[in-house]
C-alpha cells in the first residue's frame, strides 16, 4: 500500500427497528455484504474489518471468505447510544492505520467506484476528512417559518440554483491524527464527495427496505444485460436447480422428483427466441430423461462428472464459445462451469460458494421459479436487441 488505507464496517448486533438487519437478506446477499464486497474491491480485503459484539455477524461475514478481519466491539460500545466516534476510537486502540474509511452497512448502494473516487478526491485536495453527500435543490424553512437557503422575495429557478449538498452517511473518510485529536470522524480541511441521488436512501425503518432493495435489483439487473448480450445457449444443472433437491420415494422404493411447471414454460418460450437449452447432470436418471423429452431438450447429458467437459464439447458442437453460455447451478459439481460460461446464475438457496461466483442470485429458490427467472431475464434482453 501507498498509504496505509484501512475501512471499518461498523456492525451492531442490536438493531430494533428492523431484527438482525446488518445480515438480513437483502436482494440476494447479507445485507452487509454489499457494503463490505465494495470496500475489499476498492481497497483489498486485508484492509477492511468489522466491528461487530455478535459471533452471528461475525460468523455470516467470515462465510462471505472475503478476508474482511473482525474487531470485537466491548458491551459499553454497544448499546443504542453508543456513537459511531466511540467504535472508530476503540478501533484505533487495536488497529494502526493512517487513513480511515468508515462505512455505514445502512447504505449498501454504496459501489467500490464511489470509494476509489472519494479517496482521488481525498488525496488530490490534500484533505483531512471527507463526508459523502447528495446534492438537493429543495427550499428550506425552519419549523418557525424563516427561510434557510433562499430569498421568499426573490425565488429562483431550480436549474438556477446551485443547491446544497445533504449527508447520505455512506461513508467518511477520516486521517488518524484528526480522530485522534478532535475525537470526531470529522475535521481539519473537510472535503465532500458528491455521490447518485439514489444513495439519498439509508436503511433505518422498514418502510426504507424495499426502496433499497429495488434499486439493488435494478442494478443487478443492468449488470447482468450487459453479459447476456450474446448468450446462445442456457445450460441447466438439475437437483437444487430445475428441481428443489428434495429426495423423494414411493412406498416401493421408486425415486420421484419435483419439476417446475413454470420452469418448463419459461425454457419454452427462451427456445423461441433461438436460443438453445441444455441439461447437464451427474446423476444417471430416466426422470431426468423423461422430463427433457417432455420439454423437448434434445441435449440431456446424465450421469456426467465432468461437467466442463461436456460443456466445452457442446460448446465445439455448437460453434460457440463459453463466453456465449448462461449456466445455472446451485451445488460445488456447477463451480467449474459457472466460473468458465459468460453468465452464471443461481436459485436463492444455493450453497455459499456457487453464491458467491454468480453474477445474478435470483430470488426464487431451485424447483420453484428460479430458472423461469434467468429465462425471462434472457427473453427480455433477446426482446431488447431486436
């Protein structure tokens, strides 16, 4: 490192308005999650900690295998009224550094081009703090009717004002030796980094959960377009994908298994838009055989083991390269596949590590809907192009 960067994400385990919120599931990940991806992307994940009084929290970000480091926080720094001062200091005490980052899990929208830019800007103006913010170009008034930022008299246009800038509390940037010596995560030459009016939003009351996980959605679903530009061929493992992974028996002893009916539709209606589908499976099953004669999926593979290898000769067969292939999976058997296809996608109950190499979590689990969404997602963009 130039400097010695270091980010703190403050994770208390107490939060009353919304139970558990910092590892709640938000759009497909722990909340906490996205604020922490963007600090390790931004600045290396051996530079960012946690403070956190829960082994739960703690627990859920170690499975996250970021390298994110974790500080425990004292009992008297973790109440309600504990400030966020008060856990920077302690983590002072046990953490050197020259410049700290913290930021609030309350802001998830928060992206690592944010964090790379504030600390541009940080350096380049020589500052010693730095708030993030919005800008806003809203007429104040104090609750006894005087006018804060403009003249009553002499209104101004919207577009004519330069307009003020409103904390968003994403995240400060803070050197040691002001913390140290104002106490405060703000001060000496302070600096404002102007972020997207949507990051306006912080998650403190329910009613403030879905606005976010919208536009997590909505983001999520912009950068999965930009990869499923050129997909010629969806590729789907079976247990824990087009089916829920339960292990069903009848009374004598015959193996069953539950299909999707709006699964089947939707690889329908994908087929109509020219682009193919193909099933790939370790296990040797006639209901699996059974089930792509009724989808009419001529290429079935059972009883496969590896699964890259039957993808690349697909691949050869078809003429296409691995970039042009969508695969869905939801178990380690899928891992090498999905890290190989051009997108890879998961059901919301796959295993951690399948999660974590996906670049769309949908947000219906395996056998019920998971692949009818990818489907729709690729018949969307198909729609798009043309």
């Amino acid at each position: 490192m130039k400097k010695n960067i270091t980010a703190l994400v403050p994770l208390r385990g107490g939060s009353k308005s919304i139970p558990k919120k910092n590892i709640k599931d938000m759009a497909g990940k722990p909340l906490c999650a996205w604020t922490l991806e963007a600090a390790c992307e931004a600045i290396g994940g051996r530079n960012v900690f946690i403070s956190t009084d829960s082994k739960e929290i703690a627990e859920v970000v170690g499975n996250l295998k970021l390298g994110v480091k974790i500080i425990e926080r004292p009992a008297e720094l973790s109440s309600d009224s504990a400030s966020t001062e008060s856990v920077m200091l302690h983590f002072a005490e046990n953490v050197k550094f020259d410049t700290l980052i913290t930021l609030q899990a309350t802001s998830p929208v928060t992206t690592a081009n944010d964090i790379q830019n504030a600390l541009d800007l940080f350096k380049r103006n020589k500052l010693d703090s730095l708030v993030t913010g919005v800008r806003s170009k809203r007429f104040f008034w104090t609750p006894d009717g005087k006018a804060v930022n403009y003249d009553p008299s002499d209104r101004p246009l919207r577009q004519q004002m330069d307009g003020w800038i409103m904390e968003n509390g994403a995240f400060y940037i803070t050197r040691h030796k002001i913390l140290q010596q104002h106490k405060c995560r703000l001060g000496g030459k302070i600096g404002i980094y102007e972020m997207a009016p949507e990051t306006a939003v912080e998650i403190d009351e329910p009613e403030d959960w879905a606005e976010v996980e919208r536009l997590l959605n909505k983001r999520k679903r912009a950068a999965a377009d930009k990869l499923i530009q050129d997909i010629k061929l969806l590729a789907l493992d079976v247990d824990g994908t087009l089916t829920d992974a339960g292990m069903y028996y009848s009374a004598q002893g015959e193996e069953l298994k539950k299909f999707n009916t709006r699964d089947g539709q939707g690889l329908a209606l994908l087929r109509d838009t020219g682009i193919d589908v193909a099933i790939i499976t370790k296990e040797n099953s006639p209901i699996v055989r059974a089930r792509a004669e009724k989808l009419k999926i001529d290429k079935c593979y059972v009883g496969i083991n590896d699964k890259i290898g039957c993808l690349k000769s697909l691949c050869r067969d078809m003429k296409i390269g691995l970039n042009n292939v969508a695969y869905v999976g939801d178990d380690v058997s899928d891992l090498e596949c999905m890290k190989a296809a051009g997108f890879a996608a998961c059901p919301s109950d796959a295993v951690e590590s399948v999660r974590s190499v996906s670049h769309y979590i949908c947000k219906y689990p395996g056998g019920a809907g998971a692949v009818r969404e990818v489907c729709e997602l690729l018949i969307q963009c198909s729609i798009e192009k043309n």
